[in-house]
C-alpha cells in the first residue's frame, strides 16, 4: 500500500484556519472598533442636536422673561396713569367746591368779623380772623351750622386784645367742607 504523507497538508490546512481565524479575528476587532465609533458618533451628534435645542429653548425663554418684564412695566404704567386720570377725574369735579366755599364763607361772615387768613387741608378749613367781640365769633359759628357746604365749626381760640380805646377778638376756627356736589349726584343716581 502506498503511503501518503497527510501530515505537511493537515499543517498547511490547520495554518490556513489559523491565518483566516486571525483575519476574521482581525476584521471583527475593526467591525467592533467601527461599531463602537459609529455608536461614539451618533451619541455625540445626538447631544450636540439637544445642546443646540436647550440653547435655543434658553434663548427664547429670555426672550419671553424680556417681554413679560415689558408687559408688567406697561401694566404698572397703565395702572399709575389710572391713578393720574382719577386724580384729575376728581379735581374736575371738585372745581367748583372752591368757588361755593368762598362764596359761602363770604355769606356767613356776620357784621364785624373780618378774615386774615383762610387755609384748606382736605376737607377742613381753618379761618382766621378778627371780631368786634366775641359774640360775634358764637354769631359766626351758628351760621356755619345752618350752612349746606360748610359746617362742624370748632373754636381753637379766641382772644380779646385792647387796640387802642377799642377791644377786638382774634379767633381761629375750624371748619369741614361738605361736599354738596357729590352727594347731590348720589341722591340723582
């Protein structure tokens, strides 16, 4: 029989599988390597695409925080302009309260009782003045009593001093301004 020497092929053959083992060993660390680049690359495309949105979420965020802000200064302006227009609301209506309160205060002045000085804080009016006597100063204060747009008169002082061969009284009295107007268009209302 003959013989044939297997051994040099079987050692060709297992160093050939040994050869493509390494390639394929090879090729699998570089498809591994590939895989795990690709992977590193899209994760980092991923973040970077979400930075660029939260960035931009960022900025329009502030840009909204901007116009709020402007919104609540608007909003306080409007709201001190109400006030302004209010104020001036008032003072329109009250005009004419000045011009019956002189107007008064001039029909109530007994005989003999002559004002220095006139002075208006909110409703109240301090009149000071000088009389013939005191009486004078009780005459005027009645009048305010029966007065439609003044009243609730209170005496601070009255003081009696010699001028001359005469005596007179200097008084200050207090005063409330009724507010007639307003309370005529609530009557009406």
């Amino acid at each position: 029989m003959p013989r044939i020497n297997l051994l040099p092929w079987r050692e060709e053959e297992r160093k050939k599988r040994q050869r493509d083992f390494g390639v394929a060993m090879g090729g699998a660390v570089v498809a591994g390597i590939a895989v795990v680049m690709a992977t590193i690359f899209v994760f980092n495309s991923m973040i970077e695409a979400q930075e660029r949105r939260n960035d931009r979420l960022t900025a329009e965020i502030e840009k909204l925080n901007e116009s709020i802000e402007a919104i609540d200064n608007l909003e306080a302006q409007k709201e001190r302009l109400l006030a302004r227009m209010e104020i001036i609301d008032q003072l329109q209506k009250s005009r004419p309260e000045i011009v019956h309160l002189f107007d008064e205060v001039a029909r109530q002045l007994p005989d003999g009782v002559y004002l220095t000085g006139m002075s208006q804080t909110g409703s109240r009016v301090e009149l000071r003045g000088v009389a013939q006597s005191s009486t004078r100063v009780s005459a005027l204060m009645r009048q305010i009593d029966t007065s439609e747009w003044i009243g609730d008169p209170e005496v601070e002082r009255v003081e009696t001093t010699d001028v001359g061969t005469s005596r007179q009284s200097e008084f200050v009295v207090y005063l409330k301004q009724t507010n007639r107007l307003t309370a005529d268009q609530e009557e009406f209302e």
